[in-house]
C-alpha cells in the first residue's frame, strides 16, 4: 500500500478528504479546531513536496443548500493555519470547482463547498415523500446509488492522487469517504498522516495486544454498547463495565438501586455477559460502591453505599472509593488499555471524581510502558476535561468511527483505501 510518508507530492494535485467538522458559535466562529489542526500533518507534507491540495470536507448534518452549514466560514482559519491563501468553490462539483481545481498551481490550495450539499455524498434519497411506497423509496435508492457514483468520478477527476484523513467518517460509504478511491490505482491512493495513526491505535488494540488487556465501559447504557463489549469479551483479561449501565447488571443480580438509571429490557442481557465472561475467562469488574445523590443535579445531597443497596429516592451517580481503588489496582497491572465512557455523571464536578480517578491511573499504567487508547465521545472530553490528553498513548478523533472498529466491522473508508471490499 502507498504511505504518504513515502510518496513525492511535487506536480501532483492530490484530492484530500479531511473532517473539518468543526463546532461554530451563532456568528459563525470557530469554537474548537481540533480537527483542523488534525489535519494539518498531512496538508503541509502535500504543499512542502510541491504538490497543490483539494480539500474535501462535511460540515454539520445539511438536508441541501445550507448557508449555516457552509464551508466558507472557516476559508479564513485555514488560511491562517496553513499559512497560505485559500481559495474556495462555491459548488463542490460546479464549473467553477472544476475551472479552480485545473488551474491549480504547486502549492495552492482549493476548499470545495460542503460535500454534503449534495444528496450524492451520502448516497441517501432526500425529499421523498412521506407516503412514498416501498417501492417508490427502492426506485430513489437506485438512482441516487447511480448519480453518487457520477458524483464520486467528478471529484475524483479533479486530482492525481487520493488522501483520506477523514478518520471520524471513515465508518461511512460515502463518495468522497470511500466511493472516489476506486477511481485512483493503489499507488495514487493512500491514508493521510491522521487516518494512518488511527488505524495503527485500533490494530494494536485489537491484533497486537500486550497482556493483560484491560477494556473500561462506561457511559449511560449497555444497549449502545452491546456489540463492542461482545466483541472485546473475545480479547480482554479485564472488563470494568461502569457508568450508568452498572445499575442494569445490579438489578438483574437482584440488588436495589433507587431511581439510578436502568435498562429494564436489558436485564437478561445483563446476566448474558456475566456468564459469557466467566466462559471465556474474562474478569468482568463492576463498582462495588456508589456516590448517590437524591436529585439528578450537582447540588443534590450526596452520601456513599454499597451497590445494589441504593435507597428509593436516591441514584447512582458515580463509583464510590472502594470501586475507585479496585479499577484502579486493575488498571495498574495492565499493558494495553482501551477507554470509552466515563464512570458516572462526569459533567457535574461534584460526581467527576471516578471518571478522573479512572483517567490518571490510566495515564500512570502509561507511564510504566502501557499502551492506551482512549476514545468515543464522552471519554475524550473527560480526559481534556481532567487535563489528561498528553498522558495516555493515544486519544483517538473518532467517534462512531472508532466505536464500530472496536467493534470489528469493516470501515468502508479505510478498506477503500486498501482495496478491500466493504458494504
Ligand atoms: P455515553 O454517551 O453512552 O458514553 O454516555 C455518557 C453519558 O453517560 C455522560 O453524559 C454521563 O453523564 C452519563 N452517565 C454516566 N454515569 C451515569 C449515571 N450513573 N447516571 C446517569 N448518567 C450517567
């Protein structure tokens, strides 16, 4: 396979698709560019060899043309970053986009207008009718399937070569994500330096794994975990299963727990992990305390108690201090450890402690020579929160993305790139 590393942009017009999906405030600032600057690696590697770049990107969730969701409000912020001027298309696949990208020079740089404006980039039918028939949404389908792969050609045709960086949409099959790569032989087509790192954090995750391997859960519900904790029953020595799913395994173990959160529906899938852990050897750790709190707010009162002994009126709102000790006492003997999900209502400083606990013992079993991975949303804001992101190995920029890898399904973005078939 091509590695960006190795290859000599000089000449070449590379198609980049990068995530700058960024959050904006009301007057169109950006409030955190993280995924810029993720981006920036790969962007300047191209424009150093020589070569002059296309960027391809979504913003936001557009249903068509969409002003809030333009790329042109952050033209100004790359410039300044990349320390080069911009320029824009106002039309991803217009004439102008086309004129733009042709007349291109050695080190210039072209941002095309939110790919997403277009229907084609995801593939999926807009604005059928609510009463449409199976068969009037089937007919929608194909067509669209058939201008996406038009869509794809067009961008594809800008550009020598291909560059996915774009790791926090590469769990999806859309034009610029994946579909374009096929237009560019295996030399021409690669990971960017982002999508290249990510892909190496899951692998040694999942394929180069140093024991003992200690997975942390946590989050609110074991339903939108369920696929991941199975497929890391399959891998993991240790498996801390926290946050607001504890209360689900507790009460199917038949333990009180007040008004704390729970998945009554998922009681027997509960009980289902417990014993596929103990088949496969798994150690399945669960809090043995709670901090409870009698509101579901910061200043609600609080006071500690075992688990599955939560009084009516009360709710777990994060692990007590014995829970602390033994998550942390596994997380210290481990080699390789993956995070996804804090221990409690981590928001409220008054139930952060288990999630930041949780977080430097990380950072320390890191320090001692561990890999860790932490990554999912929720887990990456708690360890920016605790100031804990240049402690641990890796902090991955995916979310979806990252979760269905862990997952072991195939990421249409990066079997693209690999010329492997995906769905
Ligand atoms: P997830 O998006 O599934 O990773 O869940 C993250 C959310 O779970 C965070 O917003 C936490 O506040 C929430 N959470 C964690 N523990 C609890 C709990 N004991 N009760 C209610 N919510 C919780």
């Amino acid at each position: 396979m091509q590695s960006i590393e190795n290859f000599n942009f000089a000449g070449k017009k590379a198609f980049v698709r990068v995530d700058f999906n960024v959050p904006l405030d009301e007057n169109f600032n950006i409030t955190d560019d993280t995924r810029m600057r993720a981006a920036l690696p790969t962007l300047k590697k191209i424009l150093g060899d020589g070569g002059s770049v296309i960027i391809g990107s979504h913003l936001g969730r557009p249903k068509g043309v969409n002003e809030k969701f333009s790329l042109k409000h952050i033209q100004k912020h790359l410039a300044d970053l990349l320390g080069v001027d911009v320029q824009f298309a106002a039309d991803c696949v217009g004439e102008e986009a086309g004129a733009k990208a042709a007349a291109l020079q050695p080190g210039e740089v072209l941002l095309l207008e939110n790919l997403r404006f277009y229907a084609e980039e995801e593939g999926k039918p807009r604005n059928l009718p609510e009463d449409a028939t199976d068969e009037q949404k089937a007919e929608a389908k194909k067509a669209i399937k058939a201008s996406q792969k038009e869509f794809a050609k067009r961008l594809a045709s800008y550009a020598d070569v291909y560059v996915n960086d774009a790791f926090g949409t590469a769990h999806r099959a859309h034009a610029s994500t994946a579909i374009m790569a096929d237009d560019f032989d295996t030399d021409h087509r690669m990971f960017g330096f982002l999508m290249e790192k990510e892909v190496k954090a899951v692998d040694k995750i999942l394929n180069d794994i140093k024991r003992p391997f200690t997975a942390i859960m946590g989050g609110s519900k074991v339903s939108s975990k369920i696929e991941i904790i199975e497929n890391l029953l399959n891998k993991v020595d240790n498996l801390i299963l926290t946050g607001g799913m504890t209360y689900t395994f507790t009460k199917a173990q038949g333990g009180k727990i007040g008004n704390s959160i729970v998945e009554n529906d998922k009681l027997d899938l509960a009980l289902e992990i417990i014993a596929k852990a103990k088949e496969k050897g798994v150690n399945l750790v669960l809090a043995v305390d709670d901090k409870i709190a009698d509101a579901f707010s910061n200043d609600a009162n609080t006071r500690y108690c075992p688990v599955d002994n939560v009084p009516e009126g009360w709710m777990g709102m994060d692990i007590g201090p014995e829970s602390m000790a033994i998550f942390t006492d596994v997380i210290l003997k481990s080699k390789t450890i993956l995070w996804n999900g804090p221990t409690g209502v981590f928001e409220f400083d008054n139930f952060s402690t288990g999630s930041r606990v949780v977080g430097e013992a990380i950072g320390e079993a890191t320090g001692n020579g561990a890999f860790s991975l932490v990554g999912g949303g929720d887990s990456v804001a708690c360890v920016n929160k605790f100031g804990l992101a240049n402690n641990v190995s890796y902090v991955s920029t995916g979310g979806g993305a990252l979760l269905e890898a862990i997952e072991g399904k195939v990421l249409p973005g990066i079997a693209a790139v690999e010329g492997k078939p995906y769905k």
